[in-house]
C-alpha cells in the first residue's frame, strides 16, 4: 500500500497556519487559538463564522427588515394553512441566507400537537444534523433519522386553556441541504460517571436514501431523496475527554484517501464502511465513525 507522508513545514506550517490566519478574520475564532476542541464544535463553528462573515458582505442586499431580524434574533409566528384547510402557529427564527447555508444549512420542523388548541409549528436550523444513537432500536444511520422523525407522546402537558393532557411532538426534515451533514452523539451524559463516549457501532454504506415519510408534508411530494457519501471524521480512544481524530475523504476519481494528520494513505472504499456483516478496521482498530459528510445526488 503507498502511504505519501508530508513534511510539517509543508503541511503544517503553510498549509495549516494559512487556513488559520484565514478563519481569524473572524474574531471569535481567537479563542481557539493552542487549544484543542471537539471535531463537531469546530466544524460547526467554522461554518458559523464563515456564514456570518458573507452575510455580513451581503448585508447591502438584503432589505432592513430581514437585517433586523439576524441582529436581533427575533421571531416572526405566522398562520400557517396545512392540508384540509387546517391551520397552525408557525414560528420561524430570523435567519439570513449565505452560499454556506445553501449548501450545507437545512431545516427541521417540529409539531407539538394539543388536544383543544392549533398546532404549534417550530422551524429550526442547522447545519450538522444531530443523530441520537442510544436506543436499541437504532443500528444504522436510517434507524437513527428515522428514530428522530417518530412522534413522542408528552405526558401530563398544559395546555393553553390550563388543563393537562397528553400531547404530541413530532420532527421533520423540512428541507434537506446539497451536503447534508449528520453529527452521531457519541458522547452521553451518565449520572455516575459524567459525560461518556459511546462505543456502539452504527452500519452506514455509500448512499443513504432519505425516505418522504421522514419529510414534512410539503417535501414528500418530490419522493425519495438519494445521497453519496464522499467524507468520515473518525474519533480514536475510549475517552470523551481526550483522543485522536482522523478522517477518510473521496476524491473525484473515486479514490478514498485515510487522512492521519501529516500521514495520507489510499485505502479501499470497504474500509471506510460499517456494513451489518463486517467491518475492516486496518487502518485503526479503535476508531469509530463520529461525523458523516453526504452529497445529494
């Protein structure tokens, strides 16, 4: 197998501290700076100041109604009209558009249903979809969207007319990015011992379908939505305090490439997937996938 290893001054040196002067135009990103942070936060963090940043550039565009809201994050409750004419409150956070938050910012759309009063409709961005892997039921990336769109019944809710009663929540995606970026929550919280990294194994393949019962009423009409995967960020060691990250990433011909800090190595497209028969770990025995990266298609 041929491994390319590149000299520090090569890589680090001019690559990563030109990435780094680049990135500390915003200011907030000082804070970060000899400190080592989780793969998420940061990424999440980056494509928050680089979309604020060009929203920023863009702001002569956009008319004082919409820069207000960004600046003051305030909230605009409309009526929505649903089918048979039924309607609900919908509430929608300010939020301004970028070239990053059309390819990777989506939304999700969530119902809390009571009996007696109008649905109340919550719409909520984001850029890296969060996926709860804990229960028993969740075995594979689908499990886990789909685990995340079934509807939760709230027991002992008040409604508005002060009387308790069991109401409904239920989530949707109500639009789905070009890139589509799904965060699995390997670190839990436990009562006796803090917050712990989960070591349970989730099968993901090469496309991920993203099926119309898991989207809001509006999407569904558009059918199945297929995705590539093109990019793994990996977390090495047992630890949620500490350990390693490491990724594998598609080249346009195909080709996956395991990227090791300064250490880049070509490996097979197998070893990069978690399928329910096996799973080749020949690069690391230890590390478990943590952030997947999708390409619609």
């Amino acid at each position: 197998m041929k491994r390319w290893k590149f000299s520090s001054r090569s890589l680090n040196t001019e690559i990563n501290i030109y990435i780094y002067i680049c990135v500390c135009v915003c200011v907030s990103f000082t804070v970060f700076q000899g400190r080592q942070e989780d793969a998420e936060e940061f990424l999440c963090f980056l494509l928050d100041g680089l979309h604020e940043e060009m929203v920023a550039v863009l702001k002569d565009q956009n008319d004082k109604r919409s820069q207000e809201a960004a600046a003051n994050g305030t909230q605009d409750v409309w009526l929505e009209v649903g089918p048979k004419n039924k309607t609900s409150s919908l509430r929608s956070p300010g939020f301004q558009e970028s070239p990053i938050s059309k390819i990777f910012g989506g939304k999700i759309r969530s119902v809390l249903r009571c009996p007696g009063a109008k649905d109340s409709v919550n719409l909520e961005p984001y850029q890296s979809l969060p996926l709860d892997i804990q229960p028993s039921n969740v075995n594979t990336i689908q499990d886990a969207i789909r685990n995340m769109t079934l509807p939760e019944t709230m027991h002992d809710y008040m409604s508005p007319k002060g009387v308790c009663v069991d109401a409904t929540k239920q989530i949707y995606l109500e639009n789905i990015p070009p890139v589509l970026i799904l965060h699995m929550k390997r670190f839990v919280f436990d009562n006796v011992g803090g917050v712990q990294k989960l070591q349970k194994q989730v099968t993901y393949g090469t496309t991920l379908t993203i099926e119309p019962e898991w989207m809001a009423q509006g999407s569904k009409s558009s059918g199945p939505v297929s995705y590539q995967l093109f990019g793994v960020v990996y977390h090495h060691g047992v630890s949620a305090g500490g350990g390693h990250y490491t990724c594998d990433i598609k080249r346009r011909n195909g080709e996956w490439l395991h990227i090791d800090d300064t250490t880049i190595t070509p490996i097979s497209e197998q070893q990069v997937l978690v399928t329910e028969n096996t799973r080749t770990e020949s690069i690391h025995t230890d590390q478990t996938a943590y952030i997947l990266f999708y390409m619609r298609v």
